[in-house]
C-alpha cells in the first residue's frame, strides 16, 4: 500500500467534499487543500481554513484574533486502508512547512453527525477543552442535516419555510459540539494545555483499518500560504 499527500486544485477538493463529506459543502475563506491517493488512487482531501467563525479565532487563547490559529474543516475521504490519523499527521507536517507562523491547530466534532466525539482527535493526542452549544440542523425526512448542509441544497434555513415546502414534519434541533486544539509547538502546548479536560467517552472507531509496509510520501508544491 502506498500514500501520498499533495497540494491540490480547489475542483478536486471540492469533488472530495461533494462525494465524501456530510456538509456537502466547502468552507469559505482561504484553503490549504491537501489532497490524499492511495496507490495513486485519488480518495480524498484534507481541508485547512482561516477559521472564520468566531469559535475559532485567537483571542481565548492569548493569541491574535486571527492569523494564529486555522482550523481542520473538513476531512473528507471515501473508503480507505491507511489510518486517518496517520494521513492527517503528514498533512500537519505539510501544514507547519507551508505556513510557519501558525501557532494552533482548531477542530470541531459534532454529536449531530451520528455522535461523533472526535476520536481520531483523541488518538492523536489533541487537548480536549469541552464542550459548546452549537447552531444544530434539521431533521428533515427523518434525517438530520446541519445548517450548512441545508443551506448546500439551496433550502431556506427556516422551519417553517421546510415544512411549507420540503417535508411538513421538518424539525429545528440543536447540537453539541467539542472542541479540539493541537499545538504546533512545545511553547503553546505548555501555555493551553490548563484548559484540557478529559476527554469524552470512547466509542468504537469507525476510522480506517491500518495497513502494513506503507509507503508515505509529502506534496512538495503548496499552495498559497494561509499566513
């Protein structure tokens, strides 16, 4: 089995997370989009964004409101031998190469996205810092869609405007979400790591079933810089 990680255009990530992601949808703003083939078989992305809502700006952790800190937006692959932890490592090692002034890694797991508690966070070793209320979704047609899944379907994020026309029964429902954060040095792992709580409770790994002899690779044409 071999992995290889490289920079990609804005169209095969936006396929990526079209096809293998929940959202459905990209993130705004600038993006690292780091592209993921396993034996030269395109499967997926790695998305990195500036963290434009204010859950992942800097100043909570003695930081700037922007610019130090990105978030991990989307991880969207389809099915896959090699652990998701080990392909989201090298895209962190891609991450810090590329944008050397980028002092936090910020990440969220939604319980509305059938209980995620963020597991591969977990076992790479994030510091957990809790929980926060949400903005939630919709169940619609009995199935649960968040906001922006919603609004990628070019719906009005209304209930009433869902029951009127997609599905009389639409429901408004709420979410938790929690909050992940990993350092990119041993100076701001030291100055975060008060915040940590334990970690939620473990549930089965869905993940990725690890494969043997891999054979890993780093893209070596980035682009542009996040900072």
């Amino acid at each position: 089995m071999s992995l290889r990680l490289d920079y990609c255009s804005y169209e095969a990530a936006k396929f990526a997370v079209e096809h293998w992601h929940y959202s459905k949808t990209m993130p705004c703003g600038k993006l690292v989009k780091i592209g993921v083939w396993e034996n030269n078989k395109y499967i997926g992305c790695i998305l990195y964004s500036g963290g434009a809502v204010n859950i992942a700006r800097g100043e909570g952790y003695g930081m700037k409101k922007m610019n130090d800190i990105v978030e991990l937006s989307r991880v969207a692959l389809c099915k896959h031998q090699v652990p998701v932890s080990k392909i989201l490592s090298i895209s962190i090692k891609m991450l810090k190469k590329q944008s050397p002034n980028l002092k936090m890694i910020i990440s969220f797991s939604d319980e509305l996205d059938q209980g995620h508690l963020g597991i591969i966070y977990q076992a790479m070793n994030f510091i957990y810092t809790g929980t926060f209320r949400g903005s939630g979704g919709f169940i619609i047609k009995g199935k649960k869609y968040h906001n922006r899944s919603v609004y990628g379907k070019g719906w009005v994020q209304s209930e009433k405007w869902l029951r009127n026309n997609i599905d009389i029964n639409a429901k408004k429902i709420k979410t938790i979400k929690h909050r992940y954060l990993y350092p990119l040095s041993k100076q701001v792992r030291n100055k975060i790591l008060p915040l940590s709580k334990p970690y939620p409770k473990r549930l089965t790994s869905k993940d990725s079933v690890a494969a043997d002899n891999q054979s890993v690779e780093g893209g070596a044409s980035p682009t542009v810089r996040l900072l």
